[in-house]
C-alpha cells in the first residue's frame, strides 16, 4: 500500500492495487476526470514526485514530451512509490465538503475547572483534517465551533470545551449535556491544518483548549512514522488548568522525536513545568529550523503573540499555520456587542486584515464559548 498525497486536497489517501483515480474519488476527492479509459485528457496530472506505472492510454492526449515533463493521467496511473501529485487547470483550495449530520455524544469529562472532554460518535465518519475544527448544536443551542483532537481515521469525535460563564453553549455542556444526547454537527472547517505534503520539522504551539486540535496535528504527524523532530508547547494559567499530561508523557516515551515543554504563566518552577507566558517560553527555544512548519493554537492574544516571535526568529508568514480563538459569547446582553462590533468593522470596510478578524471562525470558538 501506497501513500497519495494531492496537493489540493488536505488529507493522505492510502492506495492499494488501484489507479490513483480510483484512489482519490474512493476517499471522495472532486477530481477533474472525464472517460477514466485514457483516451480524453481531462485527468492530465503533474507528477511532483514518486514513481508510477501507466499503460494502455492514447499517446496523442498524452504526449512522449509530456511524460518526460513529469505529467501523467491518474486513471491509468498506478504507483511504484509513495506519490506526490497536483492536478492541472483548477485553483488550489484544499477544502473539504462541508457535511451536516447528528452524533450521540458518549462521555463527558471533566479535564479541568473549566474544560470539559465529549466524545461524540457521528452517524457517518466526518472527513476531516487533522487541525480542523466543526461546528456542535446542543439542543436548540445555535452552533458553536470545537476543535477536533482525534486523528482524522478515527471515528468518534474528541472535543475539548472551554466554559466560560455568560456563555449558554458551554454552559450547557457543564450542567445538562449526558451520555446518549443527540447533538447536530457540520463540519469541518479551517485552514490551520497538518500540511500532508510536508515532512519536515514541526513546532506545535497549544494554549488552553488549543490543544485539541494541536493534539490532532501531533497524533497524526507520529500516526505515519515520520522522524523528524517536532516541538509541543503547551500553556496554561496554574498546573490545575493543566490536562492531559499522562497522555503527552506516554506519547514521548513511544515517540522519541517529540518533545513536549508544560508552561505555566503563574506558579513556582519544577521538574514538569517552565514558568512564563506561553510566547515567551517559545522564544527562548526556538530559533529558526529549516524545512520547518509551525502550528498555534488557543486564545487570539497568545496565538498572536507567539506569531509574531517566530517571524522574528525567521519563520516565513506561509509556513505559521495559526487558529486564534477568538469570540464574543452568545449571551444575551453580549449580542448587540457582537452586532455592533461587526457593523463597526464593515463600515470601517473589508481591508484583508478586518476580514480575516471577523472570518475567523466569525468569532464563535471553543476559547470563549
């Protein structure tokens, strides 16, 4: 079995003794194709690396010269090699379909005072990206955005939810939701997700519940055996609003190449944990590494933060793949907030930086709801 990497589409896709057509749309990928038999071109494929082997296609759509350029057509392709490929003539958008459905939750977790653990099983697999967040309905609840902290391979969905008192969605989680509710979900969305064409160093930047969808991005980076090293940084306020540590212990013991630092913003020094804002711990670390992708998550003031130090130490804008969580909860008395705050940001007009504040998972995030 191969590896199928598509350059516009966020997810690996296994291939076994099938064409890397076969391959793609069996995982549901919208790949341009027209006859599937190699007579009409419509497939045409940049090869980016790997090996392939192709036969019984017409040489006129696919030309000697061509092949030597390292095009190919995928419905005759079948890979010698793990593959690298991008198809030709469409914008690269490496988005999923958005699907709605409904999922059972079957636990709840405390983790910390104010952060709570569900496990939803869907009612159908959710494809996703690992670093991607969907969008949880409780009841008549309007729906709010959770990060996913499973691998996208397994089924049931793992949230992590921050409470926040004037917040009705996870107030909701903390005093009513039990096993067995039925919750409506529709996802996935967001851009910060685990690069599947990239295999070079990683450093994971987690703040609070951002360590659900850093965890995702870790556990699936470790899942395909990769060596290179990565770099988990995890902050919180004081070692009770830590979580999850027996996990990340395990996992370096396994995983010899990952390493995870604990940082705390108050408390005294020890053996497990740094002391100092989240950024600033990072900083003193990292200097830059080359091949490198760098992921943060977690409260918008730390992700920023933390962004703007890694620019310093070098780190090119493309390779900072950022999820601030930013919002205004959905309470009552803050929804004219939230209203005018938005009329505010469209009078002042759509300049890229407004835009992409208010875009941000328009401002309803697992940080603060």
């Amino acid at each position: 079995m191969y590896r199928l990497i598509i350059r516009q589409w966020p997810l690996p896709i296994a291939v076994k003794k099938q064409t890397l057509l076969d391959a793609a749309l069996a995982a549901g990928v919208p790949y341009p194709h027209g006859c599937r038999t190699g007579e009409c071109g419509s497939c045409k494929t940049r090869l980016l690396s790997g090996d392939v082997s192709m036969t019984d296609y017409d040489r006129l759509v696919l030309s000697q010269s061509e092949r030597a350029e390292g095009l190919i057509l995928v419905c005759r392709a079948r890979p010698r090699s793990d593959v690298h490929i991008a198809w030709l003539g469409m914008d690269e958008d490496e988005s999923l379909p958005t699907q709605r459905m409904t999922g059972q939750v079957t636990n709840v977790e405390v983790l910390t005072p104010d952060i709570r653990r569900i496990y939803v099983w869907p009612e159908r697999p959710l494809q996703f990206a690992a670093g991607q967040y969907a969008r949880l309905g409780f009841g008549t609840l309007p729906l709010r955005s959770y990060s996913m902290a499973n691998r996208p391979d397994e089924e049931v969905l793992e949230f992590h939810i921050r409470l926040v008192p004037s917040g009705v969605a996870s107030r909701y989680v903390a005093d009513h939701l039990k096993p067995g509710e039925r919750i409506r979900l529709e996802g996935p969305a967001g851009s910060a997700h685990l690069r599947p064409d990239h295999d070079g160093p990683i450093v994971a930047v987690a703040g609070g519940s951002g360590l659900a969808p850093i965890l995702s991005i870790v556990r699936t980076r470790l899942k395909t055996g990769s060596t290179q090293p990565i770099w988990l940084y995890v902050g919180a306020r004081t070692s009770r609003d830590t979580y999850d540590e027996t996990t990340l212990g395990e996992l370096t013991t396994r995983y010899p190449n990952l390493k995870v630092n604990i940082a705390l913003s108050s408390g005294e020094p020890s053996s497990s944990y740094r002391i100092g804002l989240l950024h600033e711990v990072v900083a003193r670390d990292i200097s830059f590494i080359p091949e490198a992708k760098c992921y943060l998550a977690g409260p918008s003031a730390m992700v920023e933060s933390a962004r703007r130090k890694l620019l310093e130490a070098g780190f090119s804008e493309t390779d900072i793949h950022a999820d601030p969580f930013y919002g205004c909860t959905d309470a009552a008395p803050q929804k004219s907030i939230c209203a005018w705050v938005r009329s505010l940001f469209l009078q002042v007009g759509r300049t890229r930086w407004v835009k992409s504040l208010w875009d941000c998972r328009n401002f309803g995030s697992s940080a603060l709801i």
